[in-house]
C-alpha cells in the first residue's frame, strides 16, 4: 500500500496539542492586556516541545505580535554566560531595530553584556559588571519594548542553561508587573535529575504566581495515525497506526524516525540515526551500568531485581550502583521490584547493538537461570520466559518442548495471540531438531491444528488460512476424517470473514468428506456452520430445515457449544420468517446451553446474535444490554479483537439507533484501533456516515464511506453489509449533489434485491431514497420531460419494493409508514394525514432521531393546512431532540422553517446564525445553480453578466462552506433555501 518513505519524514501537520496551544492563547491574550506571564513546557526528548513552540509563535506572529527565540547551548554553557538572552536579543535588534535601540538609550555599556552590538568593543567578556543593575536594566528594557505591542521572547533547552541565564529568568520572572510581555521556555524533563540545578530553579517558580507550567505528554494513538497520514500523505493501514504507536510509545521524533523504516506498508527496523540517538546517552555510562542495561534488555519488558543478580554475576553492591546510574540517566525506571525500559525503542536498540555471539550466550544464560531457580519469575510467566530464552538463544531441542509447554500454557490464559506466536516458533523450530515427533510427542499435523483454532481465535486471521492450507495438505481425509473436515470448515470460516469468498464449497467439501459416516462432533458442527451461512446469506425456510438437523445431530453426539449455534442459527431463522415467538424461545434456549459449552467464544456469539436480532426489531435498549454483556465476556476470555469485535458493531449500530450518541464515535474508533476484520471495519465505518450526515458533516461522512469501501475491497459481501453500503453510497452522493449517481446506486440496490429477513436493512434505504426525490422535487424549478420520467420510474421501484417487504415488528410499520409518506411528498401530494400516522408509528419505536424527523416533516405539512399550535408542538418536540443529539442537519432544517412560519425560535440555544445569511440576489443565482445552469446561463436569465454571475456563485460557496456547485445545491435543497 505505501511505498519507501523519504528519510525527511517531519509531518506537515501539527497533531493534537488543542489543550496546551488554548493554554498559550490565553497566556498571549494575558500580555496583549498588559499582564505578562511565563509559560514554561516540559516534556521529554522528541515529544514535540519545538514544534509546539513553533506553532504558538507562528500564531502569536499572526496575531501581531513580536516574537524571538533563544536557545541554550549543550556544551560549555557556564563559560558563555546569559548565551540564549543574547541570541534572543540579537533577533529582536534585527526585527525592531530603531525600536530596541531607543529603549536602550544611555544604557548601551550596561546592556552590552547581554547585547555586544549594543557598545561594540567596550565590554570585555571576562571583565566584572553590576549583576543588579544589569538584571534591572534587562528588566526596564522588556518593558519598554512591549508598551505599544505584544513581546513573546522563548528560550529553549533551560536544562542546558548556564546559572547567569537561570539568575537572570528568575529575576524577570518575579519582578515582571507590567507591559506586554509573555516569556516562554522549553525544557527536557527526562535529564533533570535530582542533582540537576533547574530542578530546584523549577521549584521556586512553583510559587510565583504569573508562571504556568505544562507538562508534555506523549501522543495519543489516534494523533500517532494523524501523524502517519501527514508524513505519509495517504492513509495508513490502521494495523501500523497500531504497530508505530506501539513501538514509539506515541513519542512524536519516535515516530517520524520509524516512519523513514516504513516499505511497502510494513515496518521493518529501527534506522540507524534512530539507533545511533538512541545509544549516545548509554555510551556515556560506566561499563558495570551497560552490561545491567544489556542484561535488561534481553531479559524482556521487565525484568526483576533478583534475576538480574543471578544473571549479571555483579556483587550486590556493584550491581546498585549500576542500576542506580541506569535509572539516573533516564534509561531504566523502577516499578516495584521490577525495572523497565523508559522507552521500548531504547530496548530494541541495545538488544540490536549486542554481537550475534553475544546476544545468544545471554538469552542463554538467562534461560539456564530460570531452570537453576524457577522462583525468580512469577509461575505465570515461568513457561513463556524459558520459551523465549532459548528460542532466541538458538538452542532448537531445548526450545521445542519449551515453546509447546508455553503455548499450553497460553491457551490457559485465553491469551490467544501469544500461543499463535508460540507455536508459529514451534513449527519453525520443527526441522531444525532431529527427531521432532519423540521430542514433543505431537506430530506436525497436531501442531498446525492447534495453530488453526489458535489464529482464529486470536487476530491473526491470514495465518489461520494459511495454517489450514498446510495442514490440508499433510492430512489424509480417509484416514482422518473428522481433522480433514474441521480443517475444510476453517478454512471456510476464515474466507468468509476475511470477504475472500462465501466458503460454500469449503464447507461442501467438509460435509462430503463425512456423508456416509457415523454421526460425529464435526459433522455437526459443519452441519451448524452451513444452516449459520444460509441464514447469512437470505435462504428463508430453508435455514429452518438445515437448523432443526444441525441441532438434532448436536444433541445426539451430546456437545452443548454446537447445539446453541444451531439453536441460534434456528432462532434466526424462525424470525426472518416471521415466527418470532418461537425464534425468542430457541434463541432462550441458545443462551442457556451457550452458557454449558466448553468453547470460550459460544455464548459471546449467541448474544451477539442476540443484540444483532433485537437490534433488527427495533428494541434497541434490549440490543446494547446483549452486546455489553457479550463483550465483557469477549474481554475476559481474549476474543476482543475477533468474536467480541461483532458484539462491539453491534453496540456501535445500536446507539447509533437509540440516540447514544454522545460515546458512539469514541467506541467506534477504539474498535478500529483493534484491527477487527474487514467485515466489523464496514460495519462501523458505515455506522460513522450515518453520524456525520446527522451533524451535517458531509465531508466526515465521504471519508467513512471511503474507508468502509476499503475494508474489504469488492470481494465477497454479505448482505447485511452490501444493503448498508448502497444506502451509504445513496446518502452520501445526495448530500453532495450527485442525484444522478444516488439514484443510480439505488437502482442497482434494489436490483440485487432484498433476502428474507433483511427488511431491516432495506426499509431505511427505501425511507432515505423517498426522501431524497421529495428533496429533488421541491428544489427543482422547472423539470425536464426526462426528470418526470426518470422520477416517475424510482417511485415505481420504490414501491415495487416495499410491497414485497415484511412488517414484523413495530419499526418495520413504522418505516412502511414513512416511505408511503415520502413517496406522497415526493409525488406532490404532501398530507398532513399520512405524516400524522406516521408520525404515531414512529413514537412507538426507540428511535428519537428518525422520531423528530417524522415530527419535523409533521409540522410542514400542518402549517400547510394553517394548523400553527400543533404545528409548534411538532417543532418543540423536534427541536429538543435535535439539541440533545446535535443533530445539526435536522436543527437547520427546524429553524428555517421556524423563521418562515414565524412559530419560533424553537430549537433550544439555537439561533439564525446556524443559517446561511444569503442575499436575495444570491438566493435567485442559487436556484439556477441547483437547478444546473451554467454561469453563463445564469447571467442571461438574471441580466448581469457572466463575470458578476461568476462571483455571485463564489460568494454562495464560501457562505455555504462547501467546495462545489453541486454540493452547494445539495445544502441549498436540503435547506430549503431555493424553495418557491
């Protein structure tokens, strides 16, 4: 995806930081009225102070004010006393030249100390001066300078400054009462120690009462992927979004550097300036401190106070003061009686630093510690340890049976990932021992198996492929059929939910291996799997049958974890059907069997299922209560990532639906960061447009749309999925004034047409498509033969669908009633009536957004017949529900018409100024814009000429906000504001 990154790799964009520049505002707005202040900012190497400092001084500059930068220097700073308030100096001597000179008048020898130019020759830099008429004058000159404008003098690096410097901020600090006057400076918090002379100068100011301080932290990882998309310019896979921050620790130098590492969408190293840095301030140390910082870091994250006696072979003595040199420099960090890398990259350069010779014998000798005296790690973490030692210390027959005792020891744990590692180590280490099989006592079969159920369970589902392949390949399906089957089946699982494929010949294959066999586990779990797929894909009764066999076979072979997904399969498909009483006692029954299985991730599916079920009939609160429930046990039992993240989509859709959507974007975001899978990633990306379209945010919705299309490419697709997208791709080419391309999408949708018990997901789409051709015909001024035509052939569509549509649930009527009255607006023939009962229909559901636009249309449509107070009700109950949801496209929508009608302002804390302030002439060039008339055009049907027309049509663009004419005529016909 991304191809070799420059090594310049500084992003262009200035990431996060929102609370620390409001903090500078509002110190720069201080010194604009006369009180001045200090800001001091610290933070450790490479976590951005510069750049923040730039970015406030480029803003304050903006903003009229005089700035200038100082810097301390590293290397022999006390012998150039007061080194950075000269070279601030010098730069405000160049920009205010005349300025600073007649502030300085007759105090030109005096100031020379700081400023040379000022008595060029006259002042010898060994030579003595009076420290306190020095400092006064200092102070008198600032104050003088920023009488008429705003000074902003920054110094950075003060842990490198000289005690002449730190004497003299100290003395402005305190006695600065006047001018305008802000003083900033930068320092590294990680190399002032408890000795070091800032330390105690940082102290003091603590009680002065004009500095602030700022503390910088690391990056978050979403601001690590706005990072990545600056420098890399395009959109980085979120798996290396997660991979970068990992490794930098949201370090901001860190990630620049790691991104010169980036090819072809992978991260492959550290560079070696990045290295280089990394090992400068440990070169620096004593020898007995960089053998305890080599030890450190292969012993692993962490590594305990008794091992790294055991291992360093130091005298106690010996071996404090080196850790205690090691925590001084900022290297290692404490915790308990543990230390740790301050930073995980500081790690890995020095593990990467060591000899090949060198790094095995110590991994060596760590593993030959933990076999010596098995209590200096926690019992937890003894099997993977060894593992690891003698994995990388090359030791092939003492690592195999060490990798397998730790990938057991993994699945005990639920800790999925770290076993896929485990035993993707042991089939390496496989052909490198000679007689593997009385080694381990496992064949290579067995542990390809394993690895199978390891990797689905996990995250890693390309390797789960992958494993299936392999394993196919060395299993004899007559000899063992069960095993050729399940690995049939998985490899079935796993197209399907990376969008390869449906897995139907897969699953066909694996059912063929066992026809004709005596009933067995895996034949009833292929059974369950392919009665699951045809209720995924939209086979009606015949999903009923294969269910009832499924779970017949289940309970015959006694394996409860089978029999609930065949009895969730039914569940579903008895609803789809309509038999819904008898779909909630099988899905019941589902979760109580679920609840006796031995799979760790049977009962988070039921309830998955569960939520997605609820969801589709509209009790939505039902819905978040399963999806909750399922992923607290997803977390317990490490399935996040891949069945819990199912239950996460389906929380997401659920309070979108129920209006909760105050957390809906955080979850929603913290669940990509997981790297779900294609099918999730759509899922809630989809879930993201429709959000962004509420709050009037085309643009947001565009880019969601966008990443929802990536996620798995134009592979295979379910229909729960496809059917969401086309309403997606309908909504979003609306907004943006593409009506063409909307109605062409809508075409295809309801070409491919609609699977029992997917109404849930075709009704919205047949509400939004009315919608959007009632928009049109409102907004159109005067429609072609072929516009009537083409209009006429949607609303046939339309309604050829929703006939064949079922009406099972409250929700399903009340999307029946809302097409039916959009299609009546869309066809002229607006009724009050039928919005009334639609209306009725909709407060029967748990959707307040839908609800208010329902009241919202209501209220036109009694305002047309001149029934005003009810008419004003209908928009208070709107209104409110479009405060609290900010609900921007719906509050626009209520205040314009508010206004026109005179029965307002309704909407709570709104006013006029939500809408666009366009002038009559505007408004009649808007028309023909969204009527598609060409500048020219308009010109001659308005009289003006084409270049009036041309800034005419500019100026609405800016008002609106938007980029294009068609998108200026999408916002005008969604506002109303060409109407008539």
């Amino acid at each position: 995806m991304l191809g070799t990154v420059a090594s310049i790799s500084v992003s262009p964009v200035f990431v996060g930081r929102s609370l620390e520049m409001a903090r500078f505002g509002t110190a720069l707005r201080e010194a604009d009225e006369g009180t001045p202040g200090v800001v001091l900012v610290g933070g450790e190497a490479g976590v951005g102070k510069t750049r923040l400092l730039q970015e406030f001084l480029q803003r304050a500059e903006e903003q009229g004010a005089v700035t200038t930068v100082g810097g301390c220097l590293e290397l022999g700073a006390e012998s150039l006393p007061f080194a950075p308030i000269s070279a601030a100096l010098r730069t405000l001597s160049r920009r205010m030249g005349p300025e600073l000179a007649e502030a300085a008048a007759g105090r030109e020898r005096d100031l020379a100390w700081l400023l040379p130019d000022l008595a060029p020759g006259t002042i010898a830099r060994d030579g003595e001066f009076d420290r306190v008429r020095l400092f006064e004058l200092m102070l008198g000159l600032l104050e003088r300078l920023g009488t008429d404008r705003t000074l902003v003098i920054a110094i950075e690096d003060l842990h490198w400054a000289d005690s002449s410097t730190r004497e003299l901020l100290g003395f402005l600090f305190r006695l600065l009462r006047t001018g305008r006057i802000l003083i900033v400076g930068t320092y590294r918090a990680d190399a002032v120690g408890r000795r070091h002379p800032l330390r105690s100068f940082l102290a003091e100011l603590d009680r002065v009462h004009n500095v602030a301080r700022i503390d910088l932290s690391r990056l978050t990882r979403a601001q690590v992927g706005d990072q990545l998309r600056g420098i890399l310019r395009e959109e980085p896979p979120r798996r290396l979004i997660r991979q970068i921050f990992q490794k930098s620790e949201g370090n901001a130098f860190f990630v620049e550097e790691l991104a010169c590492s980036i090819r072809d969408g992978q991260l492959t190293g550290i560079s070696d300036t990045l290295r280089d840095l990394l090992l400068i301030r440990i070169e620096e140390l004593s020898e007995d401190a960089q053998k305890v910082i080599r030890l450190a870091a292969i012993g692993g994250v962490t590594v305990g106070h008794r091992l790294l006696t055991e291992v360093s072979w130091l005298d106690p003595d010996r071996l404090e003061e080196a850790l205690r040199t090691a925590v001084s420099a900022h290297v290692l960090v404490p915790t308990g009686d543990e230390f740790q890398f301050r930073h995980a990259l500081v790690r890995t350069a020095v593990r990467e630093d060591l000899m090949p010779g060198e790094r095995v014998r110590l991994y060596a000798t760590f593993a030959e510690a933990l076999e010596r005296c098995p209590d200096l790690v926690g019992a937890d973490e003894l099997r993977g340890r060894i593992a690891t030692y003698w994995f990388h210390a090359g030791k092939a027959v003492k690592a195999l049976p060490a990798v397998l005792a730790a990938a057991e020891a993994a699945r005990e744990r639920y800790a999925f990932d770290e076993r896929t590692r485990l035993l993707e180590r042991a089939l390496l280490l496989w052909e490198q021992v000679p007689d593997p099989e009385r080694l381990s006592g496992r064949r290579l079969l067995d542990i390809y198996i394993e690895a199978v159920t390891a990797a689905r369970l996990g995250s890693e589902r390309e390797l789960a492929i992958h494993f299936c392949k392999r394993a196919i390949e060395l299993v004899d399906p007559v000899a063992e059929p069960e095993l050729a089957a399940f690995l049939w089946r998985e490899k079935a699982r796993g197209l399907r939910n990376l969008c390869r494929s449906s897995g139907r010949p897969e699953l066909n294959r694996a059912k063929e291996i066992l026809d004709g066999l005596p009933p067995s586990k895996e034949q009833a779990r292929v059974l369950a799997h392919i009665a699951r797929d045809r209720m995924l894909d939209g086979e009606g009764g015949e999903v009923v049958a294969d269910a009832l066999i499924a779970l017949e076979r289940a309970q015959l072979v006694d394996s409860p974890d089978i029999e609930s997904e065949a009895r969730k399969t039914l569940a579903c498909g008895l609803v789809h059907i309509g038999r819904l009483e008898e779909g909630m006692a099988q899905l019941a029954l589902a979760e109580e069997t679920a609840i006796r299985s031995s799979e760790p991730d049977s009962l988070v599916h039921v309830l998955s299922n569960k939520a997605s079920l609820m969801e589709g009939l509209g009790r939505h609160r039902e819905s978040t209560v399963a999806a909750r429930r399922a992923m607290e046990l997803a977390a317990e039992r490490g399935l996040t990532r891949t069945s819990g993240s199912f239950a996460l989509g389906n929380l997401a859709e659920s309070l979108l639906s129920a209006g909760d959507w105050a957390d809906l974007a955080t979850l929603v975001e913290k669940t990509l960061d997981l790297d779900p899978g294609p099918q999730t990633t759509r899922h809630l990306e989809l879930q993201l447009v429709d959000l962004c379209l509420a709050r009037g945010d085309v643009r947001g919705a565009k880019a969601h749309l966008r990443r929802s299309r990536l996620a798995a490419g134009s592979r295979y697709v379910e229909a729960q999925y496809a059917i969401p997208l086309a309403r997606a791709e309908i909504r979003v080419a609306e907004a943006q004034g593409r009506l063409d391309e909307a109605r062409e999408a809508l075409v295809a949708a309801l070409a491919a047409g609609c699977p029992p018990g997917h109404q849930r997901y075709m009704w919205p789409l047949l509400a939004d498509a009315a919608a959007h051709e009632a928009d049109a015909r409102t907004s159109t001024v005067r429609p072609r033969e072929s516009e009537l035509k083409t209009r006429q052939d949607i609303a046939d569509r339309i309604a050829a669908m929703a006939a064949t549509l079922k009406i099972d649930c409250p929700l399903d009527a009340a999307y029946a009633a809302l097409v039916k009255a959009e299609s009546a607006r869309a066809a002229g023939t607006d009724d009050a009536e039928l919005w009334g009962l639609a209306a009725g229909a909709w407060e029967l559901t748990e959707q307040p957004y839908r609800t208010a636009w329902v009241r919202f249309r209501h209220a036109e449509t009694l305002l047309a017949t001149g029934n005003r107070e009810a008419a004003a009700r209908r928009l208070a109950e709107a209104a409110e529900t479009a405060a609290r949801l900010d609900a921007r496209t719906l509050r626009e929508h209520i205040d314009l018409l508010s206004r026109r009608a005179r029965v307002g302002p309704l909407t709570p804390g709104e006013s006029d100024t939500t809408l666009p302030a366009l002038t009559p002439r505007e408004i009649d060039v808007l028309r023909l814009v969204a009527d598609g008339r060409s500048n020219r055009q308009i010109a001659e049907e308005l009289y003006i000429s084409a270049k009036t027309a041309s800034v005419h049509v500019s100026n609405i663009l800016a008002k609106l906000q938007v980029t294009g004419r068609g998108e200026a005529a999408a916002v005008a016909h969604r506002l109303h504001l060409v109407d008539g």
